[in-house]
C-alpha cells in the first residue's frame, strides 16, 4: 500500500535529518563525498533564493538543476509518499513535492556544515 502525504507530516522527520546528517558527516570524513555535492560550492544567487523564499517554489530553471539523493542513502531513510521526493540542490537538501514543484522542508547548507564551508 503507497504512504499518502496524509500520513506524513510535510517535514524532514528527526530521523531523516540524523540519517542525513550522519551520511554526510561520514562521506566528508572518508573524503568521499557523493559527485554532484563535491562539485557543488555557492549558494544559490540572491534573486532566486529570494523568489524560492517568496514563492516557496523553485522557479522552471532551479528545477532542472535538481539532483536525487545518492540511493544508498535514499535506501536508508524511511518511505516517502509517491508524489514527494528528497533531493540535492546546491549545499541544500529538500524534501518536495513533486505534483506542484513545493518546497515542504530544507536542510541547509549540509555540505557547508559537513566541510566547514
């Protein structure tokens, strides 16, 4: 049976914020962080930060820079309903729904709080 986003609230649950927190502590420390977040060093310009704080939508652009989650640690965090998806943008990791581009919830900066950038 699919989760229904009336099971969940619209939030990373504390579990999914250790889990997460925890994978990038531990890529940083091997120096393996996953290709995509390595690369990754600015926040997002101040004209779309502002619009996404707005809107709390990414704009068409933002959205096809969206990167999934690397899937071992997707394996790891629990089930999601179906039209909501984890995924990386910049240091940023949002939890989205998918039907209407919303922005539910972020952790930001994960690689700035990992690498001390």
């Amino acid at each position: 049976m699919a989760l229904s986003d009336k099971d969940r609230p619209p939030y990373f649950l504390p579990e999914e914020r250790r889990i997460i927190l925890d994978y990038y502590h531990r890529a940083a420390s091997s120096k393996s962080l996953p290709h995509g977040l390595a690369k990754r060093g600015g926040k997002l310009p101040p004209g779309l930060q502002k619009q996404l704080d707005k809107n709390g939508r990414l704009p068409p652009g933002l959205q096809k820079r969206l990167e999934p989650l690397p899937a071992d640690l997707d394996r790891r965090l629990p089930p999601l309903p179906q039209s909501w998806e984890r995924v990386i943008l910049e240091r940023d990791v949002i939890l989205i729904d998918r039907r209407t581009n919303r922005i539910l919830d972020i952790i930001e900066n994960v690689i700035g709080l990992i690498t001390g950038r």
